[in-house]
C-alpha cells in the first residue's frame, strides 16, 4: 500500500529489538519474490532499524496486544506518525 498508492520512495520501520529477526525475514522473502528490489540500495527503500525494547511501567516487554491497542489510539485520535 506504501509503496503503490502513497508512492514512498523509503519505508523505514522503527521496532522493538525483540522483532529483528522477523522483520529481516520478512524483507528478505519480498527481495526474493520481486516486489522489493534485490539491492536493497535501490529504490523504493524499506528497512528495519531495532530501537531497544518496548517495556510497560512495570519493566515487563509490553507485548503485541497491547502495542496494537496503543497504536489503535493513535489511529482514532488522528496522530500521524512519519520519519523525514
């Protein structure tokens, strides 16, 4: 959707370190199949950068329902969150 409708020339995810590995994976499938280039220097760009963990107050890993309620938020408040 990024790519082919909003036309972004770089996509860059910023996500907790626990979610590497399947982010990694993830764009190295779409280099495979075509829909990414193979050098993954070219254009459209889309990568992953690991920005520690994302820990609720109680110092435990937040945990996928509940980043997904927060982001919901977000959503239904009209936040717009985007990298430059």
């Amino acid at each position: 959707y990024r790519l082919n409708v909003e036309k972004l020339d770089c996509n860059i995810y910023v996500i907790d370190v626990g979610q590497w590995q399947h982010f990694d994976m993830l764009f190295k499938a779409f280099r495979r199949t075509g829909w990414l280039p193979k050098d993954a220097n070219e254009y459209p760009i889309d990568t992953h950068i690991s920005f520690g963990l994302v820990l609720s107050d109680d110092e435990n890993d937040f945990g996928v329902a509940a980043a997904k309620m927060l982001w919901s938020h977000f959503h239904l408040c009209g936040v717009t969150l985007s990298l430059l």
